[in-house]
C-alpha cells in the first residue's frame, strides 16, 4: 500500500530524490 502523495512507478524510485536516474544513482549537483 503506497501513500497518496508517493505515485512512484517504480519500487526503486521510491528512495530516490527528483533528478535521479532508475539505474539507483543519486543527481548530485556539480557531478
């Protein structure tokens, strides 16, 4: 059961911040 406000499309993108990749890396600014 996923929260209202977490419609992720995928279980991996569901502890990445906006701005990262499905690959499970962080977009780190300045990178």
């Amino acid at each position: 059961m996923q929260p209202d406000w977490a419609p992720v499309p995928g279980p991996v993108e569901i502890n990445q911040p906006i701005g990262s990749t499905s690959s499970g890396q962080t977009a780190e600014p300045g990178s």
